[in-house]
C-alpha cells in the first residue's frame, strides 16, 4: 500500500427508518423504501450492516491503490 499518498473516499448517505412491527431497515436516500434491507432488530445491528457497506465500498474504492506483497 502506498502509505505516503492521501487518500479520501465520500461515501454515500443512508437513511434509516423504523417500521412498527418489523423493525429497522436501511437504505440509500435516493432508493424506494420497497429497496431498502431489513428487518434488524436494533439500532446497533442497523448501524452495524451500513458500517459494513461502507468497508466494503472502501476496499473497492482502494484497491488499484493496494500492491501484492
């Protein structure tokens, strides 16, 4: 990896809402709300899944950058 070159990565926005009854979903601000994923069952597993997103969307962002040791 080059650790000498600045890198920075804007993530997309997410929006997250609470249906009653079935629990907590997430998705992109400009997706329909039938696309969003879900249920979870609290804020810490919702807010878990959409960290993941974002690691996953980082490693495929940074990848050109990182070299096979």
């Amino acid at each position: 990896m080059h650790d000498n070159i600045r890198r920075r990565y804007a993530l997309a926005d997410f929006s997250v809402e609470y249906r009653a009854g079935k629990g907590w979903f997430f998705g992109r601000q400009l997706d329909k709300a039938s696309d969003f994923q879900g249920p979870y069952k609290s804020i810490p597993s919702v807010t878990l899944m959409i960290a993941r997103t974002f690691r996953k969307e980082i490693e495929r962002r940074d990848k050109p950058f990182t070299l096979a040791e």
